[in-house]
C-alpha cells in the first residue's frame, strides 16, 4: 500500500501498477490545455464538462455514479491508502487515464498542496420529466441569474432542504461555470438541474397545479403568512434585473422578505434559502405559524 512507499518510488509503483491502462501526460499534453480552458471557463464546451479535483469530490462522484471522461493524478502527491483505493475505482470507471509529474499536475490544480487526483465528468443531463411529482412539491426556477456562485449556492439549498429541482430560464451562465461547482459543494451531482424554455416550464407548472410564488418589496404579504401546501414553484430573479416581467402576467403570489435595516433587498440566495426553509419546514409540518 501506498503509506508503505518513499515519495521517490511512488511515480514507479503506480506506473507499473496500472501498466497498459494509463497514459503518461506532459506539461503539453492536450489533457492539460483543455482542463486549464474548463477551469477557466475561457473554451467552448458542448460536452457539457467539468473538473472535480480532490478525494471529497472524487467520492462524491463515485457515489453518485457520474461518468467521468478523463481522470489524471500525481504520484508524488498520493499520501493514502484511501487516495490509492480512489485511484482505483477511477481507473476502472474512466474513459481515459492519466499519470501526471507533480510538476505538471501543480499547473491544472487550484488548490494549495493538493491530493494530485483530478477528474473530467461529464454534467448530469435532465429534463422536467425527472422532477417527481408528489402532493407537497418544491422547486425554485432561477430567471436570468448572471453569477454563477449565487446559482450554485441555491442549488445546494435546495438539497439541502431536499426540495425536487431546480430550473434555469433566460440562463445567463454556464452550468459547468467553475464557481457554480465549487458553490455547489456536490449537490449538481444529486439535484434535478434543467435548462428549459420560459414558455415550457410556464406551461409545465400550469398543467401541474403549481402555485407561483414571486419576491416582491411591494407585496401586502410576507413570505411566512402562507402555508405553502401542495405543489409551490418559487422564482428567484436576475441579481441586476429582478424577475422578468413575464411572470408578472401569470397567477402568482406576490410576498416580501421584511428588511429592517438601511439595504432594501438581500443577495439572491440568502432571499432564496431563507424563502425556501420557511416553505419546506411548512410542507413537512415542522414549522407552524
């Protein structure tokens, strides 16, 4: 095992370990440009791609069963007998696979002595079919939301309070946008996440006895004078437009978040978290007001 192991023979061991199922990737390799153009965000990407580095990550998507395109990992980094079982089950599950110097792995890592294990997986495609649709439903459409860490941070709210989805209209940011990842913190791989049409998830969420629920400062309501029961879509808006007048022309539920300071409004995804709680706790008869 790999405790057993100096750093100076680690790059020989899993060298002749994995013999004939890796590949040795240099500093100009295409590998290493094209997880440098993800991480950046700066290249086109209709494979729809993004980068997971480190074992927290990696057994996320191990446990999640996400299909991974690219894994590539540093000897000299590998200090585990748990990083070598990753490794592992990697290597069996990628496509392709890469052995990297510690030097060339320390030019795609974005952190600060890293584990030297880094995957390419692909994004988890979805669509409104795969929202389960229930008595008590709870969803949040994102409408035109321009940064990608207040979309990762909702997404990761929504798990947390184990609502059935997400949905992105007008979307304004790449869904494998590396911040939108990182904020994430995993729950992209669990969440539904669809990228759909204003017009399709309007007619979705009329067909499906959705009640609309919009953030508005000139609401007569709040939003913990309602009790949330039965199928609720709540819309969160553009962080420099507010939500699209579109909305405003459907049946919708108007209700405020009181702010009782100087600021008028709160970031997108405090609103959304706080708003999203108070609903959820609801339907699961927690909270009572």
């Amino acid at each position: 095992m790999i405790n057993s192991i100096n750093e100076e023979e680690r790059f020989s061991y899993f060298e002749e370990k994995y013999k004939g199922r890796v590949k040795f990737a240099g500093a100009q390799n295409p590998l290493i440009k094209h997880v440098t153009g993800l991480i950046n965000n700066s290249k086109p990407n209709p494979k729809k791609l993004f980068a997971v580095e480190g074992i927290w990550g990696l057994q996320k998507a191990l446990d999640y069963n996400l299909q991974i395109e690219s894994f590539a990992f540093a000897p000299e980094c590998i200090h585990t007998n748990e990083a070598e079982e990753v490794i592992d089950k990697l290597i069996e599950r990628s496509e392709d696979s890469y052995i990297l110097s510690k030097k060339v792995f320390l030019k795609i890592s974005e952190r600060e002595g890293p584990d030297g294990l880094l995957a390419l997986c692909y994004l988890p495609q979805h669509n409104l079919s795969h929202i389960p649709l229930k008595e008590n439903n709870l969803i949040v459409i994102l409408d035109g939301l321009e940064i990608p860490g207040n979309i990762g941070t909702i997404i990761r709210s929504v798990d947390g309070v184990a609502a059935d989805g997400v949905i992105l209209c007008n979307r304004k940011a790449r869904l494998t946008h590396p911040k939108l990842i990182k904020s994430s913190q995993g729950s992209n791989f669990t969440v539904p996440v669809i990228d759909e049409e204003y017009q399709n998830v309007i007619n979705y969420l009329k067909e499906n006895n959705f009640k609309i629920f919009l953030t508005d400062t000139r609401a007569e309501k709040s939003y913990f004078q309602y009790d949330y029961k039965g199928r609720v879509a709540i819309i969160a808006g553009s962080e420099r437009y507010g939500i699209s007048r579109d909305w405003y022309r459907e049946q919708v539920n108007l209700v405020s978040i009181p702010m009782y300071g100087d600021c008028d409004s709160l970031n997108v995804a405090i609103a959304t978290t706080i708003f999203l709680y108070e609903a959820s706790l609801k339907q699961k008869g927690i909270l009572q007001r």
